[in-house]
C-alpha cells in the first residue's frame, strides 16, 4: 500500500509522474526530500504568473509559493508525503496551516480542500529504482469540488510539466551522489 493511501485514501483529482532513476533508495529519496522547485526558473515564471493576481491586488505576502508551504507529513525509507490544506483557487491560496500528519489527517473544514502530494521509490531490475511522486486532492463537498475542478484544468498542464522538471533533477542529483 503506498504510503500516500494512509493520509489521503479517498480523493477526486489526482496525478502521477515517474521516471528511472539508476540510484539506491536512500540518496533518491534525500534528493526529494532536498528540493525546492521554487529554486527552478521555470517553476518560479510559472507561480509568478500564478500570483500575479494576488500581487495586483495587495494579497500576496513577500515570499512566493513554494515548498515552504508543504508540511511533511511522513518519511519511510521508500516514501515522504507531504501535506496542505487551502482554497487553492484563491489568489492568496487560501492556506491553512497544517502542523504534522495527525493533523492533515484529522483536518475537516467545510469548502477547503487537502491536498498531498507523495515521493515513492520501488525497485527495479539491475539495481535501479523508479520515483513515482503523486499529487491527489480531496475536496469536502460539492462548491469547493467545482472551483477546484476549474482551477485544476487550468493548472494541471502547467503542473506536468513542473512534475517531470522535479523528477528530472532529482534523477540528475541522485545519480551523481
């Protein structure tokens, strides 16, 4: 069972990303663990297109949505999971905060969605491991699923290709560790 299914079992949207990756679990594992998106270029143009509106508006704080805004819920030796909690739809995100994984798990406020998002590593032939990293979001009832249906359309491309760019350069960081 993934570790993913023990935080968020029951969900409406989902993605799922992999790739090979010619390393052990525990150096592609830390390489997740290390990675801040935000530190990309192409992820930074993209959530500053995001934000725009927010920053027009006088709603967006000094620092731009990133992995900071995750809390880590759990790490095995084959999994981290992370977790948030908001009106993503929102310009400012509408974030709440989120302090471990009891609290992602026991967290129930009506119209804000949670959302985790996974890094699993499983073996492979010759040594090898493929990363598979999972996005799924739980929507508690029927308005905050139709605004967050419309967000994702919009987002899910953009969201892809940030997904194969983080799988890219943790593939590239683990296997010269």
């Amino acid at each position: 069972m993934p570790l993913i299914d023990s935080y968020l079992p029951l969900y409406q949207f989902s993605e799922t990303h992999s790739c090979r990756i010619a390393a052990d679990a525990a150096p592609i594992l830390d390489a997740a663990g290390r990675y801040k998106p935000e530190d990309g270029l192409f992820f930074r143009a993209m959530i500053g297109l995001r934000e725009m509106p927010a920053r027009l508006l006088g709603r967006r704080g000094s620092k731009p949505f990133g992995m900071q805004n995750f809390t880590l819920l759990e790490r095995t030796d084959r999994a981290l999971v992370y977790g948030l909690a908001g009106q993503f739809w929102r310009p400012d995100y509408g974030l709440r905060p989120i302090t471990d994984g009891s609290a992602f798990r026991d967290f129930q406020e009506p119209g804000v969605p949670r959302l985790a998002l996974s890094f699993e590593v499983a073996s492979q032939p010759g040594g090898a491991h493929r990363l598979t990293t999972e996005t799924r979001v739980f929507c508690p009832d029927a308005v905050s699923r139709r605004k967050f249906r419309f967000y994702w359309l919009l987002i899910r491309p953009v969201s892809g290709l940030i997904r194969s760019r983080i799988l890219a350069s943790i593939r590239k960081t683990a296997e010269t560790t």
